[in-house]
C-alpha cells in the first residue's frame, strides 16, 4: 500500500513517510492508492474487542509495519490506564437511536481515539525513515486537539510538542486542561489573537525554510499532529467499523458533527472497505459551508463565519473533503484547490455530485442544537454536549422529512462536561455562571454521569504553563524553547 498526493505531483510513499510528513510536499494530502476491503468476515470482527478490530483495519492501511511494531502500538494506545471504559468506546441506545460515545479517552473528546496513537505510529515512522532528530510538534488548537494531542505526546521520547491557543478563545475546561498539563516536553502558549492568527503563525513557521534548516543542524525536525495526517485518519476507520460489528444490523447511517470533514471521511472509508452503510449524514452548525455543497455543489469560504456553542465545527475550510472531492474529480482536483485559495469558491459538476450521493448535508443552528439538549434530555434522561446536539437535531430533521428508518448511530464527540457551562445553559442556567466546582457538580446531578477523571484532576491542579505572546512573536517563542540563539538563527 503506497500513499500519493491529492494534487497529483510526487511519486507514492509507504505510510511510515506518510506520517511523517503529515502533507504532502505539493501542498495537497496523501491518499492510499486504494481503499482495501476487510478480509476477516464481519461476523468474526463482531467476537473481536476494540484493539483486534484496531489491528484488523490498521494493518491493511499500514503495510510497511510489522504485526509486532503495530499490536503494540495499539495496545499502549487503546489501554485501561488512557480511557475510563474496557470496551475503549460505548455503544448506547436512547430513544430509538444509537451513541457512538467516543469521548472516553483522557481529554474527553473524540480526538483521542486518534491522538492516543499518533505519537507510538510517529516515533516508529520516524525509526523507520531513518530520521535522527527529535521531533518537534507545532500545532494550533481551537481547544479539542491542543490538550489531546498534548497528552498523547506527553513524556513521549524523542519528541516535544509546543501548542498554541488563542488566549480568550477557548472553553474555560479547555484552557485548564491545556495549562495544567504534565511532561517535561510539552509546552503550551497562548497567543493574543483568535484561532485563525494562532493557526496562520503555524503555517508560516512551516513553510520557512531557513528556520527549518536552522533547527536541523540542531537536531530538530518539525512535524505536525492536525488531522489531516493519516496517522490520524485510518485509527478512526476503527470505530465505524467496531460499532456496526456491535450490531450487525443489515444497513447501517451513521450521523457525524462534522469541521474539518476529518471524521465523517473515516466513516466513508469504513463504508468502501465494507460496512453497509445507506447514508452518512454531515451534520453542521451556523457555519454551514458543507451543507451547502452537498445541496448545491458549490464550496463557498466567502461568507460571515458564526462562533457558536460547538466551537470545534466552527470552521470554514474544511481540509479533509479534499480527499472526498479527490474521488470524483482526481486530477482536476489541484485546480479547484486553486479556486478555493484564490477566491474562496469552487463548483463541481453534476456527474461528480453523483458520486457523493451517500451522503447527505445537514446543519442546525444555535436554538435548534439547544432545544435538542433539552427536549432529549427531558425524553431520556441523557445529556448530549452542544456537538453531539447539533448531528442529533439534524438527525430528526432528516428523519421527520425522508421517513428513513434504517438503523442509525450518532457519533458521540464530546463530553458533556468539557462544555459544562453551555450545557448548563440549557439544563440549569441558574448554574450556568457558578465556579466549576458547583457547576461540575450541578451537572452530575442532572446526568448522573459519572465525572470523568479528565475534570476530576484539573480542578486542583497547579497552572505549570502561563505563557503568552503576541502573534508576531511565535517564531521567538520556538527559538527560545529549544534554546536557540536568536543571534546564531540570524
Ligand atoms: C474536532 C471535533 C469535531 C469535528 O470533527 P472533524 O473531524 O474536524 O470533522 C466535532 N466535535 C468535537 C467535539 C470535536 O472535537
């Protein structure tokens, strides 16, 4: 199995250089040159637990690993000691549908079940391709990927990570996670700016080429945990496929909150590798870029961009469709890639929507996310975060309006208690200004969810990482962290 560029320049690489470089060097992502099928019956996947349902899909996208050098990066990644459930994601059913609740891991939000196995299939990639230098993770953070990505390469040998987040543009939980995180190479700063500056600054750093060579001879490589890596892609193939093993069911939708596209594409795949799957549902908020390309063909960036209580979904560029436009429009691709940097559109055509005709867009906004909290909450008993509220209103729009009545799985993305005022919002606003402490334990007893371990430990914990700078000054921050003269850089 080899990986190629989107954008069609450069030959094919096996996944180990693929991970490493995490783009290709055309600007565009890696694809696998075919999506393979599962060559165990699902009957057989349905006896395996979630580490040989892991190693049964992995090994077929990561050909250049050994069984061995695999197994055991899944089974440091996927452990008791790094999610609170055996079963590693929970499948349950509530009012007639199902939760794929896939927000048990340490920072209680879907991106760990990626984040958990990055940093073992890095450092192994790195081996593999013969890379001396330790590797430097920069990543820019809206909140979720930040603080997962920080305990996935916490302590982890061989590399440092350094994340950026805008300094008063994150959920109260998520800067605490951030701040208070252990391990002597991770480093957290917060930048004066909002998420699009912080992840602006990122990109230029990586495209600087004299810094890059700087850090070279000083034994430093750059590389980047954001989810347009495969390392992050294929690991979240796993769980479409173990959920609908779980099941069995003769077809299968699966209803997704979906930003930057990164987890619904794992579901498509999930899909050409063999689950039956009749439709998958791209679930949106205010910021319904996707919806409408789905319905009209036309990606549209030019347009106001709304900050809503599902700040993860909040994104306009969605990098990961380019994979999907990929399938349809392959070598013309780089160009409408062209048109969507240069003026923040492009238009496919009819016979490529054709083939997309598995999914179907959807979006809610902020008062139709809420009354979904509140009017399941009411039915139930269960509490949704303001993510899963979003794919959840979209679901029953979808059903009241086609009647479909295949059987359907929402993925879970997040904990209601990483967005514990928002939540409270809706259940006990009385509550909703209260100190975490009281607002944690508001929210318990309305749920009577457990409290995830995640919030338990933040509440007291020290604030190790109180740096902050102005967004010109990133590249200083770096030089200073890895104890390079400014002087020598010049
Ligand atoms: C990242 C995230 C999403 C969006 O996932 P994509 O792969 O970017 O589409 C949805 N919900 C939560 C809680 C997230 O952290």
């Amino acid at each position: 199995m080899f990986y190629h560029s989107t954008r069609g320049k450069g030959g094919a690489v096996p996944a180990s250089k693929a991970i490493l470089e995490g783009i290709a060097p055309d600007g565009g992502l890696y694809v696998p040159s075919e999506i393979p099928k599962l060559d165990v019956s699902m009957e057989a996947l349905s006896q395996m637990d979630y580490g040989q349902v892991a190693y049964e899909v992995m090994k077929l996208f990561f050909t250049d690993f050994t069984k061995e050098e695999l197994q055991a990066c899944i089974q440091k990644a996927y452990s008791a000691e790094k999610f609170d459930i055996e079963e590693i994601v929970n499948l349950t059913e509530q009012g007639g549908v199902y939760f794929l609740e896939l927000f048990h891991g340490e920072t209680i939000a879907f991106k760990d079940m990626a984040l958990s196995i990055l940093p073992h299939l890095l450092t192994l990639s790195a081996k593999k391709n013969d890379c001396k230098e330790e590797i430097v993770i920069l990543t820019a953070t809206s909140g979720d990927t930040g603080k997962a990505a920080l305990a996935g390469f916490s302590d982890v040998p061989g590399t440092k990570i350094i994340v950026y987040y805008p300094k008063d543009g994150v959920s109260r939980i998520q800067e605490k996670q951030m701040v208070t995180q252990e391990g002597e190479n991770t480093h957290v700063i917060g930048i004066l700016g909002n998420f699009d500056d912080a992840q602006n600054a990122v990109k230029e750093i990586f495209q600087d080429e004299d810094l890059k060579q700087q850090l070279l001879e000083k034994g430093y490589r750059f590389s980047s945990a954001n989810s347009i890596n495969i390392g992050r892609l294929i690991p979240q193939i796993v769980y479409y496929v173990y959920a609908y093993t779980r099941m069995l069911w003769e077809k299968i939708n699966f209803v997704v909150p979906t930003g930057n596209f990164g987890n619904i594409l794992a579901a498509h795949y999930a899909g050409r590798m063999g689950v039956p799957i009749h439709k998958l549902i791209c679930a949106s908020n205010e910021n319904k870029v996707l919806y409408d390309f789905f319905d009209s063909g036309i990606y549209n960036r030019n347009r106001t961009f709304f900050v809503t209580s599902s700040p993860s979904m909040d994104i306009l560029i969605s990098s990961n469709l380019e994979r999907l436009l990929y399938e349809a429009a392959e070598e013309e691709t780089a160009g409408f890639m062209d048109q969507l940097k240069n003026q923040g559109s492009y238009e496919i055509r009819d016979s490529m929507k054709e083939l997309f005709s598995d999914f179907v867009g959807g979006f809610a906004s902020e008062e139709e996310m809420e009354e979904s909290i509140l009017m399941f909450y009411r039915e139930t008993g269960y509490v949704m975060d303001p993510h899963t509220a979003v794919a959840k209103a979209v679901y029953d729009k979808y059903q009241k309006e086609t009647g479909d009545g295949t059987m359907t799985v929402i993925a879970s993305t997040a904990s209601p208690y990483k967005f514990l005022q928002s939540v409270l919002h809706v259940l006990e606003p009385s509550k909703e200004d209260a100190g975490d402490e009281e607002a944690v334990r508001s929210l318990w007893e309305i749920s009577k969810v457990t409290v995830p371990n995640a919030v338990m430990e933040i509440m007291h914990a020290p604030t190790l990482h109180n740096r902050v700078c102005e967004k010109t000054e990133l590249k200083n921050t770096i030089l200073d962290l890895l104890n390079i003269s400014k002087k020598s850089y010049l």
